[in-house]
C-alpha cells in the first residue's frame, strides 16, 4: 500500500478533520483514507442534473406529480403571512 505524507494543512483543517474523526469513532488516519477515498469515487460518477436528483431525493414521499417549468414566468415573492 501506498503512503502519503501532508504538509501545510492549515489549522482549521486539522481541527475540523479531529472532530469528524471523533463523530465517526475512528482514528484520524482512518478517517483520511475514508475522506480521500470517497472524494476520487465521486469524482469518477456522473452527475445527474438537478432536477433528477431532486426527484430521486424525494421520490417516495408521494410527490408523484410533475412540477410545471417556470422558465419565462416572472418571480414572485413567497406570501408567507398566516
């Protein structure tokens, strides 16, 4: 196996790498390996466009409807009064 040495990582890195190990229970080396592993593997997937993944996100809570483009529709502010 391979190994890597990292220098100049910047504190607040650091800091932010130890607490995301402590979340996970795991050492920071194991924590890295994890990190840096899932980063090359997202890179090697395509992207669905957003739409798609916004209704494979919600696609089983019962939004079954399509929902109409607005393209060329003018915005209009939310009423959120009760």
């Amino acid at each position: 196996m391979a190994q890597l040495l990292v220098r100049h990582l910047e504190d607040d890195v650091k800091a932010k790498l130890q607490r995301r190990t402590r979340a996970h229970g795991r050492s920071t080396e194991e924590e890295v390996r994890d990190t840096l592993r899932n980063a090359v593997r997202a890179e090697n997937q395509p992207r669905a466009a957003g739409g798609s993944r916004l209704a494979a996100r919600f696609a089983g809570i019962g939004l079954a409807d399509d929902i109409p483009e607005l393209r060329g529709h003018q915005a209009r502010p939310a009423d959120l009064r009760p």
